[in-house]
C-alpha cells in the first residue's frame, strides 16, 4: 500500500488546526475541482485524495490513528486488538511483552502476527475488519439540488441512502459498516461512494455558483422590460433595463447552488444576456429601421 502523507498534500503540518485543515482543503479543492479541470485525470484524482485527506484530517478520532499508524491507520483497531491479546496471551505463559519492542512498523507487525505462520489456533481468536467496498453513483445537477433518498445495490445488498444537497462533483462520502462483513465477530468494512455530477445543458455550476445563458429579444434589450425564465430551483422573473448591451452579464444573490451540508446558505446565479435579432422582417418593419438608422447617423 503506497503511503500518502495527508499533511504534506493538504500543504500543513502536523501542528494544524481544524480551521487550518479546512481552509487548506478549501483552497486545493477549488484548484482541483473536475469542473475547472474538464478530461484532466490527474486533477480527478489530485481532488479525490484532498477529499481523502480533509475526511480523515477534520476527524479528530481518524486523525488520532493517522498520527499513530501512518499507511496502516484504517488498522488501528485490529493492531490494538491483537496487542492487548499477545500481551494477555504472553503473560499467561510467564512472558514479558510490551508494544515498545516494535520499530514502528506496523504493517510487518501484522504479517507476523496475522501470517501463515502463527498458528490456526491464535488466528481463530483475532478479530478482523471486513472490506471496505467503492461505489460510483451517477446524478444529474437537478438531482443534486435538493436532499433525497436513494436505494442502491452493492454486492447485491440494498441500502437505502439520503444524499445532502449541495453534494459536489468527485466528493465522496462514507456509509459506516456497510462493507464486507468482519470475521470472527470483527467489525464490517465502510462502504465509499464517489459522485459523478453532470452540468445541466442549460446551467453550469462551479462549486456553489451557477452559470446560465438566456435570449432577450431586441426589443426589450433597447426599451426594457421584464423577462422570465426557468431555474432549478422554478422560474424567476427579472427586470430588464433599458439599452441592455448583448453580453450583459448579472447576478442574482442567493440563486445559486445550495451549499453542502449548509441547510439554507446559497451560492449565487450569473445570468449572461444573448440578445437575439428579429427575423423575417417585414417591409414596414425595415423602413422603421431604417428610419431609426437614418436618425442615428445624424445625431
């Protein structure tokens, strides 16, 4: 197992505070958002290991056995386990054992003490973790607007699950004991589900603002008006100011992507105007604009 250094890849040290951890998290998580960095693999997989990185770092419980076992935390419990029964298993037999003796290597530890050379018997009383299992769960940008429910099969087991809104593209969330089952009464593995968010053809998020493109009409660019026009989250109604310039760009506060995990904090809604130009004339309608061409070139 290849060792990643949390700590070095969020850019802190082991010093770091939660609010250190999060702001750090923040910052690469923009970077290597797959929204900004489309058909980019290695940023996918750069803002799949910050996820990593921010789950166990901002839990104080992970980061303890992080900090402790390195590469073999997600072992912690079976190493702690198997410690406290060598130490009674030793000192039944007359024999001094402490865990001090040890390098700090723990994962040779657990070859020796769980390998084929220890004996059927002691292996029989040693509880092991199940597996972890990884899922993929794809969803659309209005399925990612509001917290619902979901029922997926994995391994052929259905677990019904509820997914925040505001859930990003690329995150990853965990559902605690729903992975392999645990042998000789240890614990079952975590099940890991990774979220693959597709833009709506329409509207563009990146992170919790949203980005659209809509037409206005000749007529209401020059004179004003009000428009409506369909959002995510229903239609909205605007007003139009006069002599509105194609490209006009807006933004509607609060209209955005709800923030995850925030219930009732949105990001903002960037509205860009293409003002369209009318078709199929008719004659009068060309010598009014011809007119109005005539007058523009005097003033």
């Amino acid at each position: 197992m290849i060792f990643i250094d949390y700590y070095k890849l969020l850019g802190i040290d082991k010093s770091a505070t939660p609010k250190d951890i999060k702001n750090a998290y923040r910052k690469l998580a923009r970077r290597y958002h797959p929204d900004l960095n489309p058909n980019d693999a290695d940023a996918k997989r750069n803002f799949q290991q910050i996820n990593e990185a921010n789950e166990v770092l901002s839990d104080p419980e992970k980061r303890r056995k992080y900090d402790q076992y390195g590469k073999d935390w997600k072992h912690a419990e079976e190493f702690e386990n198997a410690g406290q029964y060598h130490h009674q298993s030793s000192k039944s037999q007359g024999t001094r054992y402490s865990d001090t003796t040890f390098d700090g290597n723990f994962s040779e530890f657990f070859e020796s003490m769980f390998g084929g050379s220890t004996g059927a018997g002691r292996s029989r009383q040693v509880r092991y973790r199940g597996e972890d299992y990884h899922a993929e769960l794809h969803l659309g940008l209005i399925d990612a607007y509001k917290t619902h429910k979901q029922t997926l099969t994995v391994n052929g087991k259905r677990i019904r699950i509820t997914i925040p809104a505001g859930i990003e593209n690329g995150q990853t969330i965990k559902i605690a004991g729903h992975g392999g089952p645990g042998i000789n009464g240890g614990p079952n593995g975590d099940l890991y589900i990774a979220f693959s968010i597709a833009n709506d053809p329409a509207i563009k998020r990146l992170g919790n603002n949203l980005y659209t493109t809509i037409d206005l009409d000749l007529y209401t660019a020059v004179l004003g008006g009000e428009i409506t026009f369909d959002t995510l989250n229903g239609k909205v109604k605007l007003k139009v100011k006069p002599e509105t310039q194609n490209g006009s760009k807006i933004k509607l506060k609060g209209k955005g992507f709800p923030v995850y995990k925030n219930e009732g904090q949105y990001g903002d809604l960037y509205v860009t105007y293409a003002i369209k130009i009318p078709t199929n004339l008719t004659d009068h309608q060309k010598v009014l604009f011809t007119e109005l061409s005539k007058m523009q070139s005097k003033s």
